[in-house]
C-alpha cells in the first residue's frame, strides 16, 4: 500500500497575545490598588519611565544637568547596570534596520509595537488562547510577584490543571469570579447565565467542576449544599448525616426529640451524628483570607451639578508617566549601538504603557457614563429604583465587546452621593411587571423584600407567599420560590424563625 504526501494551503485569522497586548489586558482589569503596585516595579525596572510630579517638578531640566545625567548614566556602559536579556532574532533584525534607517533619531517621534489598539479593544480576546510569539521567553522567575494567595487565585490554578475547551474554561472563569470570600457562589444561576450570556445548563455542568476543587464545600448556593459537597469528600453522604441537612432549621433550634423520632437513633447516637455536621467548614473559603486590609479607592466621582449627573475620574487612581528627557538626550548623542538598542527597546516598553494607561481610563469613563445613563433613577430617587442592566447593553452603548465591559466592570469602584459601589453592582437580572411596564431589577426586588420585613408585625411576620403578594400587589410579577431565595441571599431567616427570634410582648 503505497503513502502519498500532499500539501495544502489554508488562510485563518489568529490572534496572537504578544506581551503588549498581555500588558493592555491586564491593566484594563487591574484595581487601583494592583495598577499602582504594577506602575512602581516597571518604574524601577525600566529607566526611561518616570512619574509625572506637579507643576514645580515639571520643569524641564537644562542643557548642562541633561549631559552631567547622561555621563553619569552611561559611565562604565548601559550593560552594567541593566543587564541585557536574550533576544529573539525577529527582535535583533528590527532593531537593526531601526539603527540603519534613523542612526541618529531621538524619542520624539512613535516608536513601533507589535499590536495595535484595535486588537485590544475591537474584537472579543476573552477566548483567545495564550501563545508567545516566535522566540520569545517567559519572565523571569524572579520578576513573578508574590503575596497571599487569594481563594480565586487558588480556583483558577485548579482550572488551569483540568483538561478543558476553551468554552468550558471560560464558563469555570466566570461562576469562580461570582464566588464571595466565604466559598459561595454569590448570585444565583440564572442571574449570571443573563448577565453573562450563557446558558444556565452549561453554567449548572461548570459548576459541578468548580465544586470538585479544593476546598471541599466551594461553589455551594447554600449552607446545606456545602457541608453535603464536604460529606461527599469524605464518602460520607449517607443517613444520618444527610438527613440532618434535610432538616438543619430544626438542628439550629436544637430540636432534638424530633429529630431522634425522625431518625430513630438515640441519645448517644443523634450526638455522634451532630458532632460530625458541627466538625464540618460552614465557610470553606475564610481558609484564603488574607492579613492585609484592603482599601477602597474610587475610580470614579459621581456627582449632580445643575440638574445633570457628571462623571469624573480620580486622578489619583490615574498615575501620569513620561520618558525620562536625560535618556532621550542620551540617545541622539555619541552612544554604542549596544546601548541604543537598550533604551529603543525601553521606550517601545514604556510607550505602550503610557498609551496603554490613556486607554484604560479612557475605557473606565465611558463604561461609568454609559451605566450612569442606565441608572439615573437609582441616582435621583435610590436602590428602590435601580434598573435591570446586562453588560451587552453597556458594550452596545459604547461600542465595546461585552469582555471589555466584564474587564472594566471588575474591581473598580464608583463614588455616589448615595455610598460608594462596585461597578458590579449595577448590573443585574430583571423581574418582569404584571401591569406589563418596565421590568423590575433583581437587586430592587430585594430592596423592596428588605423593607416588608422591616415593617412586619413582630408577632406575625410575613411568609414568602404573603411577600410574593404584597410584591405582586406592587406590580412585581414574582413568585413565592424566588422570593424565597432573594430572602436567603439577604440573610433574613424563615417567618417561622423570625417569630421565635421575636422579642416577648409580657
């Protein structure tokens, strides 16, 4: 049997995540606290960055301090102080025919990059898988930041080991961003399947990968889930101990008799199964914590100047760089072309970081505008009037893939006159109306379950049927299942538990 060889041409498109484009993604997501920690280790490693100071630091230096610096800086060689890394030959070839076209250029002019603006902000680069370009290498290991490790960093490298589509990690991505600092996953499926745009059946086969992970009980949408997902790690989620999570209302008001007549155990034999339940973590994910108290710091200003919503950044989350001028001097004077491949390589780095900086908070203003036009009623009147939003109704707006949006939306902070909040928090599913209006938002459903339990009777509270009603009385088409989970996200025990926690009327 006889093997032929035969040779086929195919054309695709690829996107390829060079280390500009690397650097432009992750800055875009970066809280202010990250960005600044960030900008001070590239200030300290690249010598041609430095930081924008006020006004009476801004003044440009004269002739003579610019060649004492210069003399300085290069005295005994470039490589003595900033060691050169290895390089690729695409790199060495371009720096070459940089030096033989403009032997004598400054910084003045834009030096080239290897990703244009477009690739960052145009199409979709949420799934686009990781590749270095041709002989590039990785960091250096001792380059790699340190510090505790978070429960999300520990979910992602457990991602990262499990055999998965690019569809299926992205979907683990984003049920471990919704996971609180407890381990629970905070919002409910179908919410995040809306304001994601994915199903809530891929969502649920995604969920049972992350609650695989370590540690045991994570991922869970309730008390009882988590302690049985730890039961099912220790082989243990059979009777008793399950039916005790069938009824832990009833092991929380220490009912003991009846549990012993629904079990048929003794004494002896009920406290055995108790003190296996109390061993377990009803907060797996407390175990990350970390030591260090972390500040918020707006990104953005909100505030009412005659009769309209303004938007303004926070300079001080917007740090300001440029070229050192005593380097740009340097380059144009009597300089090896070691060195002068030293600083182009340099300012190309910290071009695209300026740029990259720019853009960033470029994109952060739009994206807080956009969602101040959305919920100017929440602004005026309170959360009461909050609006349902989805992140494609911000990237339509302002013309951005829905990734850029989930990007901008994480970590950063807006200051209001009504209290400072996540990005985050103004996106949410929506109710719909019984009078057929405007569709209510999940997180002013909750808002509005809040105060009927405020002002219930003590003695009587409402049940979730009688708060479905009065909703629906409201023209919240709701039904008693959901007002029964918006009630456990907000921590408000049963109308039953309520009475007993009720103080005695003698």
């Amino acid at each position: 049997m006889a093997l032929g060889l035969e040779l086929k041409l195919r054309m695709g498109m690829q996107l390829v995540m060079t280390p500009q484009l690397q650097m432009a993604i992750k800055l875009l997501q970066m809280s202010s606290l990250d960005l600044a920690d960030y900008l001070q280790e590239e200030l300290e490693k690249n010598p041609l960055l430095e930081r924008e100071e006020g006004p009476e630091d801004t003044r440009e230096p004269s002739e003579t301090q610019k060649a004492d610096d210069a003399r300085e800086i290069f005295e005994g060689g470039l490589e003595d102080q900033f060691p050169m890394r290895p390089e690729s030959t695409d790199i060495v070839r371009e720096r070459e025919k940089l030096d033989r076209d403009h032997p004598e250029s400054g910084l003045n002019g834009e030096l080239q990059v290897d990703a244009s603006w477009d690739d960052v902000y145009g199409d979709s680069y949420s799934a686009v898988p990781f590749e270095n370009s041709a002989g590039s290498e990785a960091p250096p290991l001792e380059n790699t930041l340190t510090g505790s490790q978070t429960l999300q960093d520990h979910l992602v490298w457990q991602l990262g080991l499990s055999a998965l589509h690019e569809k299926e990690r992205s979907l683990g991505l984003t049920l471990i961003d919704a996971i609180d600092e407890n381990g629970y996953l905070g919002a409910p499926l179908s919410a995040i399947a809306e304001m994601s745009g994915v199903s809530e059946e891929d969502l649920e086969d995604a969920l049972i990968l992350i609650q695989s992970f370590d540690p045991p009980g994570v991922g869970a949408r309730n008390l009882a889930e988590c302690l049985l997902l730890q039961l099912k790690n220790e082989g243990m989620a059979h009777p008793p101990y399950t039916v005790l999570l069938e009824n832990l209302e009833d092991l929380a008001r220490r009912d003991f008799r009846k549990l012993k007549r629904l079990l048929k155990l003794d004494d002896d034999e009920l406290g055995d199964a108790v003190a296996v339940i109390q061993s377990l973590n009803p907060k797996p994910g407390l175990a990350f914590g970390s030591d260090q108290a972390n500040y918020v710091v707006p990104d953005v200003f909100v505030k009412k100047v005659d009769g309209q919503w303004i938007v303004e950044i926070n300079p001080e989350t917007q740090p300001r760089l440029r070229i050192n001028r005593a380097y740009e001097a340097a380059l144009s004077g009597n300089v090896s072309s070691q060195d002068k491949r030293f600083l182009a390589d340099n300012a190309r780095s910290a071009q695209w970081l300026i740029k990259s900086l720019e853009q960033r908070s470029s994109t952060i203003f739009r994206v807080a505008e956009s969602i101040v036009r959305f919920q100017k009623d929440f602004l005026d009147h309170g959360q009461e009037y909050l609006k349902p939003l989805i992140l494609k109704d911000v990237a339509d707006d302002i013309g951005v893939h829905e990734s850029t949006t989930s990007r901008v939306t994480s970590n950063k902070y807006m200051h209001t006159p009504r209290g400072i909040f996540e990005l985050k928090f103004f996106f949410s599913s929506s109710l719909g109306s019984q009078t057929g209006g405007e569709n209510h938002s999940s997180e002013a459903v909750k808002y509005k379950i809040r105060k009927l339990v405020d002002s219930e009777p003590a003695n009587r509270p409402f049940s979730d049927e009688k708060l479905a009603k009065l909703l629906q009385e409201q023209g919240i088409d709701v039904a008693r299942r959901t007002v029964a989970k918006y009630r456990d996200a907000l921590n408000i025990p049963s109308s039953s538990r309520r009475k007993q926690l009720a103080p005695k009327v003698e």
